[in-house]
C-alpha cells in the first residue's frame, strides 16, 4: 500500500515556536524510549484532565494520543522493485476449518514478498466473512523488516502480502516464517494463535 507524500500545508511558520517545537520532538523521543516501543493510550480521565489544565480539546488529545500509538506506520516503505525470481514454498497448514498456504516467495532486488492465503467453507459457517477478517504479523527471525503490505479477500478466501526487507535470501531452507494472530489490526489484541512454516 503506497503512502502518499506528505506536503507542507502552509509556507507559515513562526520562529519562535523552534525551541518548543524542538523540545516536542525530544519529548517524543524520551516517551519512546521509557515505553521500549509500546506506547499504550491514556486513560480518558487523565485526557480530560489535562484538557482542562492546559486549555485544550479533549478530542484534539485523544487524536494526539492515538497518532503517537501509529509511529510504524510512518516508517519509510521499501518498495520491491526489480522481480529476479519466484522460491518455492508449498507448505499449507489447516486449523479451525481454515487452510492456510505459502505457495511461493517473490524476490526482488530490493525485498521479497511472501503471500499467505486463508480458504474456508462458507456454507459451513456463514458468520466468517471479511467483517470478521484475521489480522496477522509476519515475523522471520533476523534483522528483517516485515509489513503487510495489503490484504484483499472474498467469502471462502483471503490474502496477505507482506514486505520482507532486506530480501531474503535465495536459500530459505530451514527459516520459520511465524504468522501472529492478533484480532485488530496493528499488532492489537494478541489472539494467541500463529502459524509457524518452514520452507
């Protein structure tokens, strides 16, 4: 899912707002490193607290708060650029009425891409549908980056395209691709369940 770039709202910018604005990015950077990258929410009464102390819009705090739990997403993107070739998979792992399958992995230049696809038999159990979609993390053990790049689904089957980088390499054989369950989106609400898959 490609970001769009971000432009300057306005050419207006009063100089002396540099050092506040300057201590609001230390600020930032000191709440990140005290919360080790899990910055939770306030609770509403302490946002109503300090809406009131400090003459602002409970609203206006509660987006703030919320902006400050989505840092990742603002985290440059790689885009796979340049495809050299497909590696096979084919491992598929069933549980709970769903199939699970990594057919093959895409390498680029740049990263790789590996789909995971979910099937299920709908006359079964009508209530799963994309209203009740699985959210998953994929983590491969490394120094890899890996994001969802894009999920898209029908009744019966859905898909999810993550972003691996730096790529993976050609030989995969004996790495874990781990596939974390969580029931919202944004790594929210662990369900405990992961699909564990060894090319």
């Amino acid at each position: 899912m490609k970001r769009i770039q971000f432009e300057r709202p306005t050419e207006y910018y009063d100089e002396q707002l540099l050092p506040i604005d300057e201590q609001i990015c230390a600020l930032l950077q000191q709440r990140k490193k005290i919360s080790n990258h899990n910055p939770g929410y306030p609770p509403f009464e302490y946002i109503e607290r300090w809406a009131n102390l400090y003459g602002l819009y409970e609203d206006y705090l509660k987006s703030v708060f919320g902006t400050l739990r989505s840092e990742e997403l603002y985290k440059p993107q790689i885009e796979p650029n340049g495809f050299r070739m497909h590696i096979p998979v084919l491992k598929s792992i069933e549980n709970d009425g769903y199939l699970y399958t990594v057919t093959s992995v895409r390498q680029y230049e740049n990263a790789s891409v590996i789909t995971l696809t979910a099937d299920w038999d709908v006359t079964i159990d009508s209530s799963t549908n994309l209203h009740n979609r699985r959210h998953f993390d994929l983590q491969i053990e490394g120094d890899y980056d890996c994001r969802m790049d894009r999920w898209e689904g029908n009744s019966g089957d859905s898909s999810y395209h993550f972003v691996v980088s730096p790529p993976l390499p050609d030989e995969i054989s004996g790495m874990e691709f781990r596939f974390v369950e969580y029931r919202r989106p944004f790594k929210e609400q662990p369900t405990g369940y992961e699909i564990r898959m060894i090319p």
